[in-house]
C-alpha cells in the first residue's frame, strides 16, 4: 500500500516518467517501521536497451551544448533543491532511517555540489604547448568521455548520486544511473529537480532492479564508456572485471576500515567528541566512519570513558522524530551482521562496555556499541561492520600504531589526534589513505578529492579530480596548411 507522504516511484528513460505498470516491482521498506512504502519498478532488458539508445542520443546532444549553458541549467537545478530540501530530507528519512534534520541538510549539501560543478565546469581548460617546429601549435584539450554508467549506494542516497551527476553533466556527458533499489525516491527528487530545470531529454536516465543483471547489461554495451561505482570491494572489482573487456574508464570508491589514532598528548575531549559525532552518524553507515580506535596506554581508558558517555546520550529512534540523533541500520542485514560481529569479539575475550544488543523487535534499531580491547583476530578488526561499533587497542609506541593502522588492505580514510607539530606531520605521512583527518573529523567538501587506494578503490569524486574522471585528454598539432606556406 502506498504511504501517503511518499511518492510514487518511476524509472525515468529519455525524459520520461515510467511506472510500474506492465513491469515487476519490489517493495520499498520504512527500516524505523517496517511499513512498505512503495512499490519499484523493474526495468526489463527493453527498458536498458532504451536508456542506452537515449544516452547516447543525449550525449550527442549535451556535448555541444556550451559549459555556460550547462552550469546555468545546473545552476537552476541546485536551486530547485534547496526549495524542495524540506520535501528531498523527508523522503530520504522514510526510506533510508537517518534522522530528518541529517536528511535535509544533505539535500542541501547536494545543491552545493551542483553549484560548484556547474561553476568548475566553465574550468575544464586545455593548455597550448610550445612547440620545435615553426608555425606549428601544440593543443591539448579536454572532452566529455561519452555515456555514463552510475551505480550508487543506500547509505547517502542523494549525496552520493549528486557527486557523480554533478560532474558528469558538467563534464559533458550523459548519464545511466541505477540508485539502489532500497532508497529510490530521493535519488528520483534531484533527476525531477534536473528535468524540471532544463535538462535535455536523453542526457539523464534512471532504472532500477536486480543489480547483477543492470550492470552487466550496462557496462557490455560500447555505448557506455564511464563507469562510476560506490560500494562493496568486492562488487567493486567484480565490475571492474566487466569494464575491462571494453577497456571502459572507472572510479570506484569501495570499502573501507578506518583506524584512528589518539596518542597520550591529544585533546581528550576534542578526540571524543569528534570521533562519537562522526562514529554514530548515520548510524555508523558510512565508508569513512572511524572503527578501528588506536589508543596509546596511557589515555585509554579515559578516552573510552568520555567516549562511551558521549555514546550512551544519544537518542536513538524513528529520524522523524524531534531530538534524535541516530536512526535505524538500513535493514535486517546490518542487524545481523551486527550480532554476529559482537558476539565473535566477546568471544575471543573483547569487552562490551557500552551497548551491544538490538532495540527492540520493530525497525532496524541498534545501540550505540563499544567494545574495548579487541584482539587482532576478532572479524570487526579485519572486516568493515557498516554500524554502529567502535573498537579498541592500546599501544605504546609511534611505529607500532601505524603498522596495525596500515595493516588492512583498505586505504580510504584515517584519523589522527596530537598535540605535537612534528607528530602530525610524521602521521600524515605515515597513513595509506586517500583522506586523513588530524584533530580533524570532516573529510567531504564539493570543493575536495574523496577517493581511497589500495582496496578501497581508485579515482576521487569531488575537487577538481572529480570533473577530470569525467574528461578525456586530447592532443591536437596544427600545422600551417600549404596556403600559409606560399
């Protein structure tokens, strides 16, 4: 049954809104109450075939529109977010659980984006190089890199597409995106602020359904030439196996495992404070979100006190309602993976100080969880629990942190407290990250590279690197001609 104040939901295919008429569906859950909210529909293979034809049609199309054209009608679009951000947060709260003010400030934060990829557009400059020989210049131009293929994760469900439509469409290029199916609507709000500001028919499409066959209908076609993941390792490489068969361009941004760092001369209260708000945001769903807590000896104890305090304040409940900081895991699996993880730490002879056990048997709710002194072998030391846990060791000396901190294949953030000069310039070095933070939590700004190495992926989404991996580079010598030669 439809939820009165969540709308219906379409696949969008050269400018047109598609229901679930003729189509299968799959239900969308509310994981505060469990209620079904909507019904999904299914792309079918005719369905993918259209969204390419339409892709590439808007491709020809787009790219020949200026990058004035294109930042006024992003422009209007970042607009047209920040008047529904109200209507945008609320959507993404029913569907996803994060709390509504969250929600909304996203919405927001993504008409940032829009804004500043329309603008960094109008920058995609090319550079003419001196040339040996007379009369010749040496040009080196920047292109849009064709059609786009999009898959984009539920845990920011509109901060995540907004980053690789705003660029993309900056860049030039057209668009396939498949948000995932358990948090459509919000994704579907910023591609109706899109068409509602402008966009060419074709340059934008949206599908959902089962992933394993989107993506490999998608990424087979030569009409596709990008392709842009958020998610898993494991989904990660397994696409990135598909694209290599038509050498198609990636970014993946996967998984990570973020170990932080707090020596005995940090700011104990800064530390916390930081580290709590950034652990238990959206209910620790988040690639970045610190997990692995290396504290020297010396302030061990202490930090986890003042962090468990911090911890055990939130209110944790339905994100509509007033004064609550965290919100339900995304879905029954989180659940599980939780109780699974806590219960093999405990195990092997970790202490739950704070939390540990499920929120009643209503919603995806979870306490906020600490577990102290967890041995290198426990699984949540070595897999990444997309939850709200913190962990915790202790250590004693500068080299010996960094090689646990370092010692997973993961290499997408990492966080660092000090009081000394010389150290934070030694453990900023010292991390195989994409993004270190040092008495610093905010790794996310349109304005900034978001991306990570080794296993959590390559490529970066954000900063001026975001709009490169959406443009190809192109050499062109020009030589006099015969009539400049008489």
């Amino acid at each position: 049954m439809q939820a009165e104040s969540y709308p219906a939901l379409h696949l969008f295919i050269g400018g047109e809104w598609l229901g679930a008429e003729g189509r299968d569906s799959l239900p969308v859950t509310d994981p505060a109450t469990d209620a079904v909210l909507g019904a999904l529909p299914v792309a079918t293979p005719a369905d993918l075939d259209a969204a390419l034809d339409a892709a590439a049609e808007g491709f020809r199309v787009w790219r020949a529109v200026s990058a004035f054209e294109r930042a006024r009608i992003l422009y209007r679009a970042a607009d047209l977010m920040r008047e529904r951000a109200r209507h945008i947060g609320h959507v993404t709260t029913l569907e996803q659980g994060k709390p509504l003010s969250d929600s909304v400030a996203e919405a927001e934060a993504c008409a940032d984006i829009f804004d500043w990829f329309a603008e960094e557009g109008r920058r995609a400059y090319g550079r003419i190089v001196p040339s040996k020989f007379p009369r010749v210049r040496n040009l080196v131009v920047k292109e849009p890199v064709g059609p786009v293929a999009a898959f984009t994760p539920w845990n920011f469900p509109i901060t995540i597409p907004s980053r690789k439509l705003a660029a993309a469409l900056a860049a030039g290029c057209s668009v396939i995106i498949k948000p995932a199916e358990e948090t459509p609507a919000g994704c579907l709000e910023l591609v109706r602020a899109l068409d509602d500001a402008g966009l060419p028919k074709g340059v934008l499409n949206v599908v959902f359904g089962h992933p394993a066959q989107i993506s490999e209908h998608l990424i087979a076609s030569p009409v596709i030439r990008k392709l842009s993941f958020t998610g898993s390792t494991a989904v990660g490489k397994h696409l990135s196996r598909l694209a290599a068969d038509n050498l198609t361009k990636t970014t993946m941004e996967l998984g990570g495992h973020a170990p932080v760092i707090v020596f005995d001369d940090a700011d104990l209260d800064q530390a916390a404070m930081m580290m709590a708000r950034s652990k238990f945001r959206n209910a620790g769903q988040i690639c970045i979100t610190p997990t692995r807590f290396y504290l020297h000896d010396a302030i061990h104890d202490e930090f986890v006190a003042r962090f468990t305090r911090i911890a055990e304040g939130l209110k944790v409940g339905n994100g509509l309602e007033a004064g609550v900081a965290m919100g339900p895991l995304a879905n029954p699996r989180r659940v599980e993976a939780m109780e699974s993880f806590i219960g093999d730490a405990c195990e092997r002879g970790a202490a739950c100080v704070s939390g540990g056990a499920r929120i009643g048997n209503v919603g995806n709710f979870w306490r906020p969880t600490v577990l102290a002194d967890v041995p290198t072998e426990a699984r949540v030391m070595n897999e990444e629990p997309f939850g709200p846990l913190a962990v915790t060791q202790r250590f004693a000396r500068f080299d010996e942190v960094v090689e646990q901190a370092n010692r997973l294949p993961y290499g997408l953030s990492a966080y660092a407290f000090t009081g000394s000069a010389a150290r934070i310039a030694a453990v900023g070095e010292a991390l195989e990250a994409g993004m270190v933070g040092i008495n610093h939590a905010i790794l996310t700004g349109p304005e900034t590279p978001f991306g990570g190495i080794k296993e959590s992926g390559h490529g970066s989404e954000g900063g001026i690197e975001g709009l490169e991996g959406f443009l190809n580079t192109k050499y062109i010598a020009e030589g006099p001609g015969p009539a400049a030669l008489d």
